[in-house]
C-alpha cells in the first residue's frame, strides 16, 4: 500500500515534469506563431491603412499647383487692395472647395497673411490671418512644395496642408493652400481589437481611431521635441503628454506596446510603416489577449490531449497488467494441473505395475495351484485305486474263500460219499461265481460309451421298465413306490437302458435308507417346465447330511459297510446323466429324508432315429 502510494506519487512526478517540460516549449511555440499570424494581420491592416492614407493625401496633391496658376490668383497676388478682386477669388476658392471636398482652400501672400479663404465667410474665417509659421507657408514661399499636417489654429481642426507658390514671371507672389480633413479618413479606422496611429517624427499622436490617444506622445517627450512642436505650432495650443506605454521586444522580434488605461493595462503589437513623402509614421497596434488567449486554448487542449494519451495509456498499462496476472493465475493452475496429472499418472503406474507384479504372482500361483491340483488328483486317483483295491480284493477275497471253503467242504463230502450235501455246497460255489462275476459287471460300467445315441422316450415308460428291475429290492425293504408323473406324457431324450440304471441305482439306495423304518415311503413324481423335466425321487430316510451331500457323486464314497457299497452306483448315475445334457443333485426332502432330482432337457413327441443304447449296455440294475 505504502509502496503503491510512493509509486503513485512518482508517477505523479514524472508526469507533472513531463506536462512541463512539453508545455513550456509548446507554449512559447504557440505563443510565436500566435503571434506571427498576429503580426501578419497588423501588416495587412497597416498595408490597406497606409495606401488608404496615401490614396487620399495623392488625390488632393496636384490640386493647390493647379489652382495657383488661375489667372484670378494671380490677379489678386499681384494687387490684394483690391476688394472685388478678395471677393471674386473668395467666391472662386468657396466653389472649388465645395467641388472638391477638401476642407479649406486659401491664399496667401509672401508674408504669410491670408487674403482671400473659402471660409472667409465662416465664424473662423482665415482671411487676415498669418499663417508664415507654418512650413507647408514657408516652403511654397520658397518655391517648394508645401507639405504639411497639424491642428488648424484658427480652426482647431486637424487637416493635411499641401502649399503650392504662385509664380508670376520668375516671381513668387503668394502661396495657395490647400487643407485636406483628416476626420474622414480617420473615421474609417474602426477594429475591435486594433489601433491605427499617425504619429509625427517626434512620437506624438496625430491620428488615431481612439480620440482620447490624440496629441499623446509614445515616446518620451524630451524638450526637443516640444520646441519643434511650437516652432510650427502643429499642435497649436493643445497640452501635449505622454501616454503611459512601456515598450518590450516581443517574441517575433515586433515592437510590443503596453498601455494604461483607467487601470487596466492593454498589450499590443506594434508593426509600423514610415511615410517619408507625408512625414509621418502610420502604426497599427494589434491586441495581445485573443492571440495569448488562442495560445492558452491550444496549450490548454495540448495538455488535455496529452493527460488523455497519459490515461489511456495508463489504463492500457494497467489492462495489460491486469492480463498478466491473469495469465500468471492460469499458467499456475495449469501447472499444478499438469503436476497433479503426472503424480497421478506415477501414481497409476505404480498401481499398473503392481498389478502386473500382482498377474505374474497370480498366474505362478495359478499354475502352482494346477500343478498341486493336478498333484492332488494324481493322489486322489492313486487313494481311490487303493481304495478300490481294498474293495475289490475284499469282495473278491470272501467269496473266494467261501469257494474255496465250499470246494474242500465238497470234496471231502464227496470222499464221504454224502452227494446231496455235495451238491449242495457246488450250488452255493456257483452262486458266489455268479456273485462275482456280478461285481465284475459294475466294473465293465466305467467302461462305458457316452457317446451311444439317444432316443425320445416317455418318463412313464422308462418308469414301465425300471419297476420290475427294483421290484425284489422293495419288497425286501417292506416299501412301496408311489409315483405321480402327471397328466400328460413327458417326453425326454435319453438312453433308456442308462436312464433306467440311474433309477434303479437312486430307488434302491432309497430303499437301503428306509429298510429298517416303520413306515417306509418311497415317491417318484415327474413334471415338465419349459424346456426342463424333473424327475424327483424322495424317501424318508435319515436324509444326507450336508456335510457328505458334495461328496456323494464321488465315485467310491459310500458309508455302507465294506460288502454292501461300492460308492460307484451315484457316480455312474451322475456321469450318465451329464451325457444326456442334464444335472443331478442332491436335496434335503421335505419332513426329512433324501431328495434326488434328475433334471433332463425336455424333448417334442418324435421317437428319434437311433436305436438307444438298450442293445450296447444291455440289462443292469440291482446293487453293486
Ligand atoms: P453305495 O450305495 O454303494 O454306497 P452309492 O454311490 O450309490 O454307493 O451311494 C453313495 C452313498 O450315498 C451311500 O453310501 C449313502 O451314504 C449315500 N446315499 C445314497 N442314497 C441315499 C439315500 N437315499 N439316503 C441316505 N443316504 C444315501
């Protein structure tokens, strides 16, 4: 704030020395050529003043020479006694001055009295009067042209006196005068803001268009000058003084005049002709104020244009500052922007590149995770070999024992000579063979042919084929299959031999959960939905407790007893149906018990083309 004050105040400085320093030379400049013009101005009127004067003074010159050779003047010069030669000239010089327009004509006689006038009837009549002071009198008389100008004594007109002699022979018997007004020529002159003076060689003023300046000097009125005044008493009795001018060079080298007047001073310009042949000097004096006035209008304007120059280009300045700072904001905030952006940007990077290090860790991990996976089901597949080994030698193991029991058993009866009982023993051996060759079957299932085409078939029919199969199991379990397969027949497209095995194998692992129930029940209901089936076989038995439901599509995992389960009978079930495009899972029965659903796509009417894997798989059911 401070700062800006001092600042504001050095600019301030600054421009008020720079107003100055343009002003003062611009106004001395103005004030000169103000004044030249001034000065051309004064020229002119001096020039048009002065011919005026000098037209009017020539129109009259030749006049007095002229009339001085009339032979009535010369009459009269010769015998001025004689009275009605006064009166005939009297008469004579009344008429001309009337033609004339001058403002008095007369003659005199060689010692300077006046004999005849044109105003020798007038109250101021010259007639009689010696005028031999007079140089316009004195040089004629000598043969000269009389020229002169003054205040009229007798008159107290002023005038203009042109004196010619009057020559009779080589005599000079007399002067004829000839008086021009001045008044006329005087009243012409009228400027608002110019003076025209005559002055005589002396400074005094003869003429002027401000009357009060008559008879005033512009020079200092040293003694000298009065006595030439009153020797030819050009001013006749009038006081003369001096006017209160003071005098200065001006700026274009004229004469400048500064007059007093009832307090108020008025400066001029003076330019200035001398007259030789009328022995005066005509001035015009040109006001100052309107030329100083026009300067300080221009001057003034100047400044005012130069403050307006100043101002805009401070508020140009200040434009372009404000512009500045704005641009300033701007950059900034795009820098940060750019900034931010490229911290985001290694941020991001960053983030890429550990997700790229995150990728790379996953997909070694991924594959360590398929390398263990495939590991485990090498290890797997190695425990359900061992498993099945167990299995197998178990359940091959008894029966082979018993044969082998029932053969030693045979011979010896044999030996014994008891044949019935013999016999008998070979029966049970070839029940067992039977038996064996049984679990061999189940075996051969793992062998078989997902491929083997399908056919369309109706639930109810597979259903027709499948009872009989299960028939002995049920009523060893004491239980009855209430089924519900719906009003209208539900077409499926199926190996009809697979899909029997598959309910055979669900219908007696239901039948082995409910055997030792009071009330053993079995369900089987089929319904279509869409484009599904579902066949749902239900029992309430102990159900299968979530924790084994995922493992029971297992192949080998029973919870039967080593002899009664093979763990196989679920997993074939399930693989079977995968390859009729369907799904089997496991559920919890309402009111307890197991639910198995078989979910099969549905398929229209049309039997199918294949002949269906009846004659590849043959006949299987019953329990592994
Ligand atoms: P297995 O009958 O030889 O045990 P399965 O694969 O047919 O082999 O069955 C596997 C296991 O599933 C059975 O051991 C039994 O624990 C369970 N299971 C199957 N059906 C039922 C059912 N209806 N109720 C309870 N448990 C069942």
């Amino acid at each position: 704030m401070l700062l800006s004050g001092r600042r504001d105040l050095i600019v301030a400085g600054v421009l008020a020395a720079l107003a100055l320093a343009v002003a003062v030379p611009a106004a001395r400049y103005m004030t000169h050529l103000q004044f030249s013009q001034l000065a051309e101005r004064g020229q002119n009127t001096l020039g048009l003043a002065v011919s005026a004067l000098r037209g009017e003074l020539a129109r009259y010159r030749a006049l007095p020479a002229l009339i001085a050779q009339y032979d009535t003047i010369h009459a009269l010069v010769q015998d001025p006694g004689d009275p009605a030669l006064v009166a005939g000239v009297n008469a004579q010089l009344k008429e001309i001055n009337a033609l004339l327009g001058s403002s008095d004509i007369y003659v005199l006689l060689p010692d300077g009295l006046t004999v005849a006038a044109s105003n020798h009837d007038g109250p101021a009549s010259f007639v009689g009067e010696s005028f031999a002071y007079r140089p316009y009198f004195y040089d004629a008389a000598e043969g000269r042209e009389g020229r002169f100008f003054a205040l009229g004594t007798t008159s107290l007109k002023r005038g203009y006196y042109f004196g010619a002699p009057v020559w009779v022979g080589d005599r000079i018997l007399g002067v004829v005068v000839f008086k021009v007004d001045v008044d006329q020529i005087e009243r012409t002159w009228h400027g608002a803001d110019f003076r025209i003076l005559v002055t005589d060689r002396d400074g005094i003023i003869f003429m002027s268009d401000r009357p009060e300046w008559r008879y005033a000097a512009i020079d200092r009125l040293t003694p000298e000058r009065l006595e030439r005044s009153a020797a030819t008493r050009r001013y006749a009795d009038t006081e003369l003084r001096e006017l209160p001018v003071t005098r200065a060079q001006g700026p274009t080298g004229h004469l400048m005049l500064t007059v007093e007047e009832g307090g108020a001073r008025t400066e001029y310009l003076a330019v200035t002709e001398n007259m030789a042949e009328a022995d005066w000097t005509v001035k015009v004096l040109m006001q100052t104020r309107p030329a100083r006035f026009q300067a300080l209008v221009a001057i003034t304007a100047l400044l005012l244009l130069l403050g307006v120059a100043v101002l805009g280009w401070h508020s140009l300045q200040q434009r372009r500052r404000r512009m500045e700072e704005r641009l300033a904001v701007q950059r900034d905030a795009q820098e940060m922007l750019e900034r931010r952006v490229s911290e985001r940007t290694a941020d991001l990077a960053e983030v890429n590149r550990r997700l790229n290090e995150e990728v790379v860790e996953r997909r070694a991990t991924e594959r360590q995770l398929r390398r263990t996976q495939s590991d485990l089901v090498q290890a797997g597949k190695l425990a359900a070999l061992g498993q099945m080994s167990a299995a197998l030698s178990h359940e091959f193991n008894q029966p082979l024992g018993a044969v082998r029991a029932y053969a030693e058993n045979a011979e010896i009866l044999l030996e014994r000579g008891r044949i019935d009982d013999a016999r008998g023993n070979i029966a049970d051996i070839s029940l067992l063979a039977d038996r064996m060759a049984e679990l061999g079957r189940h075996l051969r299932n793992f062998a078989r042919k997902p491929n083997a085409r399908l056919q369309t078939v109706t639930v109810a029919e597979v259903l027709r084929d499948t009872r009989p199969i299960v028939a002995a199991r049920l009523r060893e379990a004491r239980v009855e299959l209430r089924t519900d397969l719906g009003p209208d027949p539900i077409h499926v497209r199926v190996g009809t031999v697979r899909l029997q095995q598959v309910l055979v194998n669900i219908l007696t692992n239901a039948a082995d959960a409910v055997e030792s129930l009071p009330d053993p029940r079995i369900a089987l209901t089929a319904r279509q939905d869409g484009a599904r089936v579902f066949i749902i076989i239900r029992d309430n038995g102990p159900g299968v407790p979530q924790a084994i439901a995922a493992r029971i599509f297992d192949p080998f995992f029973t919870t039967k007893g080593v002899g009664r389960g093979l763990g196989l009978g679920l997993s074939i079930s399930y693989n079977i149906i995968k390859d009729f495009d369907g799904e089997l899972r496991v559920a919890e029965a309402e009111g307890g018990g197991a639910e198995f659903v078989i979910e099969l796509p549905a398929a229209d009417g049309d039997p199918g083309d294949g002949p269906g894997d009846g004659g590849a798989e043959g006949r299987q059911g019953g329990r592994a």
